[in-house]
C-alpha cells in the first residue's frame, strides 16, 4: 500500500474523531440537562459517524513477482596489441622512354650523268705588265729641341711625303701667327690678358703647323724651300717660348722676355717673308 493512501485514511479517521468530540460537548452544554433522547442521539450519530469511518478491508496486494537476477555481464577480453605496419618503400619515378625517332629512307643516290665533250679553250692573250705602284713611305715621326736648351724637347711632329700645296699652308699660317704675336707682344707687356691670351694661342697654332717631309720625296727645286720652312719652324717657337710660359703662368710677360721674343719674330719673318713669295710663284698664285 502506497504512503499516500494510508495518509488520505488517517486523515479521515482523525476528522471522524473530531466530529464526535464536538457533538458530545454541544450535547453537554445544551440547557445544561442531559436527557436521554438527547443521549440516546448522539450515541446514534456517532455510532453512523464510526461506522462510515471504518476503512473498508482493502484487499491485499498479490504477491508482486521477484525480479529476476540480472546476469552478470562477462568479462570483455582485453585486446592484444596491434602489431605497428611497417613504411612501405615509395616507389621511384620510372623515366619514361623517349620515342626514338623513326628513320627517315635514305634517298639512294642518283646516277651522276657522264660529262659531255669539254670544248678546248681558245688562247687567252697575255696582260700587259701594269706597273705596279711604289708605295708610300711610312710615316715617320722626328723628335725636335730647343736652341735654347738642347736638352728640353720641343715636340714630336709627323714625316710625310712631300707636298707642295700642304707646305705653302704652313709658312702662310706661320708667318699669320707671328704677325699675331708681334702685334700682342706690347699688351702682354703691360699686363692685359686678352693680349696674353692671344699671343700665346697664335704659339700654339704654330706649333700644331708641325709638319716635315721625306727628303727622298722632295723634288730638286722646292728643297730650299723646305729648308726655310724647317728654319723658321724651329727659331719661330724656341726664342718666343719664355714670353708664351710668362703669358701662361704669370698673365705678363717681362721686359727680358718681351726683347727676346720681338727680336725672334722679327727675324723669322726677314727669312719667312721672301720664302712663301717663292712657294705661291712656284705654284702659280
């Protein structure tokens, strides 16, 4: 029998007791007489009261079957050790064959056709002998010095096959530059520099005039010639050159070297002068 069942009757008994204790005393104190009817109904009442109150047998509960046994679960066989699978060897890459190449038929060579009669050549004359043409010296360079100091180089200028036309464009260049030089020559002097420039430049252009030929080439009548032309080169720039260095380095040229270079240009243009005359008759100007 559940707990909740037994509970709900006892509760129910109590309240049956209860009731009954109530109508006794209401029946006490009612007029304060007791009569036997009155007695007699409250026995009554709760003698009814008792039994409604009286639990009715409830029926036993059959037996409510044992559970069965439950069975007792075996015991799950502890695993044996997995054996650890070995690396498998990675395969190498194979190279694939390449396609050989299918030969190609080799064309079977053909008959070479048998030559025809070769005509006989006629005869070929004989070439005149050319003369064959000397060829020009090699160029040549010559060393020059200085008067004034033997030791001190004044230049190296090329050796050339003559040529009259070339040679009288030098002197004519020399002497134009000496001209130049002397007309600078008293600024220079005085300290101006566009005169010292100018000077010095017309020495520079005398000296890159530089240009001797082969004395084998040089025909009979212009090696006098030649020979004023290489004069007049050497003592054009060697006593003129100190007043060229005081010009270049010093921006004046002294008194000394003024002399010097006055007499120098001077005396180069008595031998030049007659020499370009002689060259420009020779060549017909």
């Amino acid at each position: 029998m559940s707990r909740k069942i037994v509970g709900y009757r006892m509760n129910r008994w109590l309240t049956l007791w209860l009731l009954s204790l109530i109508l006794l005393l209401a029946v006490g104190c009612n007029s304060g007489v007791d009569t036997e009817e009155a007695v007699a109904e409250t026995v009554a009442a709760i003698a009814q009261l008792t039994q409604e109150a009286v639990p009715t047998n409830t029926p036993v509960p059959t037996n409510t079957p044992e559970p069965t046994a439950t069975a007792t679960p075996t015991e799950t066989p502890v695993p044996t050790d997995t054996p650890t699978p070995t690396e498998t060897p990675t395969p190498t890459e194979t190279a694939t064959p390449t396609e050989t190449p299918t030969p190609t038929n080799t064309p079977e060579p053909t008959e070479t056709p048998t030559p025809s009669h070769t005509p006989t050549p006629v005869n070929t004359p004989t070439p005149a002998n050319t003369p064959t043409p000397s060829p020009a010296p090699t160029l040549e360079t010559v060393t020059l010095y200085y008067r004034s100091n033997p030791n001190e180089v004044l230049g190296v200028f090329p050796v050339k096959v003559f040529n009259a036309d070339e040679l009288y464009n030098n002197m004519v260049r020399m002497r134009n530059s000496l001209y130049t030089m002397r007309d600078n020559l008293n600024g220079a002097k005085d300290g101006d520099a566009a005169a010292c420039n100018a000077y010095a430049s017309a020495y520079d252009t005398i000296k890159a005039s530089g240009v001797f030929y082969d004395e084998d080439t040089i025909p009979g009548d212009w090696a006098e010639i030649d020979f004023y032309y290489f004069i007049s080169f050497i003592y054009s720039l060697d006593r003129t050159r100190p007043a060229y260095l005081s010009c270049r380095n010093a921006g004046q040229v002294d008194q000394f070297n003024y002399g010097l270079a006055l007499t120098a240009i001077n005396d180069t243009l008595q031998l030049l002068e007659p020499t370009v005359t002689a060259a420009a008759r020779k060549l017909g100007r």
